[in-house]
C-alpha cells in the first residue's frame, strides 16, 4: 500500500498544475458503452498479486481475433483520463477496434534499476500477456501486442520493450523521463544510465518499433527539478542508443509541457501509430 501510495503521490507531481482526483474505475468508467472487466492476476515472478483492468469494444466478437495495447499505468487510464469513453468514440467512427489492458504498476516497479521493476518488466512481458491471450480472443503474434504509456509509464513501457523486444510490436510513449535520482524531489525516475546499459547488453535484432513525444516548454519546475530540459537531455542519449542498435523510431517536439493537455492532445497520434492509422 505504501509503495502504491508513493507513487501516486509521483504522478501527481508529474502533472503540475493539474488537479487529479482517484476513485475507482468502475465508477469513472460505468458510463462507457464497452466491457470493463476488473482482474486479479497471481504473478509467481512477483509472488503478489496486480490488478489489471481490461476493456473490451463494445461489438467485442470472441470469433474474431483483436490486437492488444497494453497501458501503464492502470488509474490513469481509466479514472484519469477516461479512456475507454474515448475509445468508444473511436470505434464507433470506424477506428480499428483493439483490446486495452491497463496495469497496476507501484512505484519501485517503473524504476530500470530496481530489482522489483526487474521482475515487473518479466511479468508484464511473459505473464500478462499469457493471461490476457488466455482470457480473450486475441491476436497472439507479437506484432500485434502494442505498449502504451505516459510520463513514468511511458518510460516502463519502453523499459519492458527493450528488456523483451521480442514480446512486442510497437511502443507509442508519450512525454517519456529518463531523469536522474531525486532531480524533482522525490526518488524518481533514474533510467539513464541503466537503459543505456540494458540496450547495449541485449543482442536481440527484433526490436519493437518506438514512437515518442514531447512537450517543447523548458524548465518547467516540477518539485526542484526541471522536467522538460533534463528529461529531453537524457532521453536524447536513450534515442542514439536505439538508433546505434537500428531501432525504428519515430519522435518529435509538439507545443506544450508535461501535462494532461499534452497526453490529451497526443493520444490520438499514438494510437493511429499503434493501430497504423
């Protein structure tokens, strides 16, 4: 509980300015016209249980086979954002119909040097997905398995592609953070240098492809550090590693910060990314 409260506590410093209030899901999401499915998945890797919330369209066939896209982190998805409304607007304008899997992540579990987001990365890639391909009809190739994040849980996706690119066929991260150790205040995110280190070691060919996005504000102030110029500065060298390993990627500077607008103004691009729009 403390962990979960912790970084809660992160997401809500990671969105300044922004008032962020936490209820359940099923009541942020009793209005949408698909399937929320609450599941409790036992993780013998992380001999615990997590929580993953599950939406399904609302013309969900269990004759036909559906891609995946797998979302961290799960109350943000679905109590913060509303996603499964928005998503229920785009099925029904024809947008190609996916399964979204949302997962609870606690704090220690998106750190890349961390033991504990050691094995939640294994977990997300071997046993999640066997879970959610056992439960539902869905298309079992990898290419057709998406992660999707923002902030920290932009950053944990592309953690659990580069750890298990073989699990995975495309990454869309929004406004990802390799920051270094208490730089907003908080012990936050410290990927640098242990991403660096995880793209070099692995010597796997067939990687997922990336597409990233950020905010063109600089310095903005988040608990003493500054977000934007140091994320940007340290996810500069995350992308010439990738590319050094002839990773896809595709990224660009859009205008805004780190900040809901900034998720809602680009969740649209992500997902024609992911679902090749």
């Amino acid at each position: 509980m403390k962990n979960k409260l912790s970084f809660f506590l992160l997401a809500f410093f990671l969105f300044p300015l922004i008032n962020i209030s936490i209820a359940n899901a099923e009541n942020f999401s009793a209005d949408s016209d698909g399937k929320i499915d609450s599941l409790k998945i036992k993780s013998k890797i992380l001999e615990a249980e997590k929580d993953v919330f599950v939406y399904l369209p609302k013309d969900y066939n269990p004759q036909k086979t559906y891609p995946v896209i797998y979302c961290f982190i799960k109350t943000f998805y679905f109590n913060v954002v509303k996603f499964p409304q928005l998503l229920d607007s785009l099925y029904a304008g024809g947008f190609p119909e996916a399964i979204i899997a949302s997962v609870d992540t606690d704090e220690e579990e998106v750190y890349a040097d961390s033991p504990q987001g050691k094995k939640f990365r294994e977990f997300a890639a071997k046993e999640i997905t066997a879970e959610i391909d056992q439960k539902y009809s869905t298309d079992k190739k990898s290419q057709s398995r998406f992660l999707l994040g923002f902030s920290a849980g932009a950053t944990a996706a592309c953690e659990i592609a580069f750890e298990y690119p073989g699990y995975f066929g495309k990454v869309a991260a929004q406004s990802p953070g390799w920051m270094t150790r208490n730089s907003t205040g908080l012990r936050t995110i410290d990927f640098t240098e242990a991403s660096l280190v995880n793209l070099k070691e692995n010597k796997s060919t067939v990687y997922p492809s990336f597409w990233f996005v950020w905010g063109d504000e600089k310095n903005i102030d988040v608990r003493g550090g500054l977000w934007e110029s140091r994320s940007r500065e340290n996810s500069t060298k995350i992308l010439r590693a990738m590319k050094e390993k002839n990773i896809q990627v595709e990224s660009s500077i859009v205008p805004g910060s780190h900040n809901l607008q900034l998720y809602r103004s680009t969740i649209i691009p992500a997902l024609n990314y992911l679902m090749g729009r």
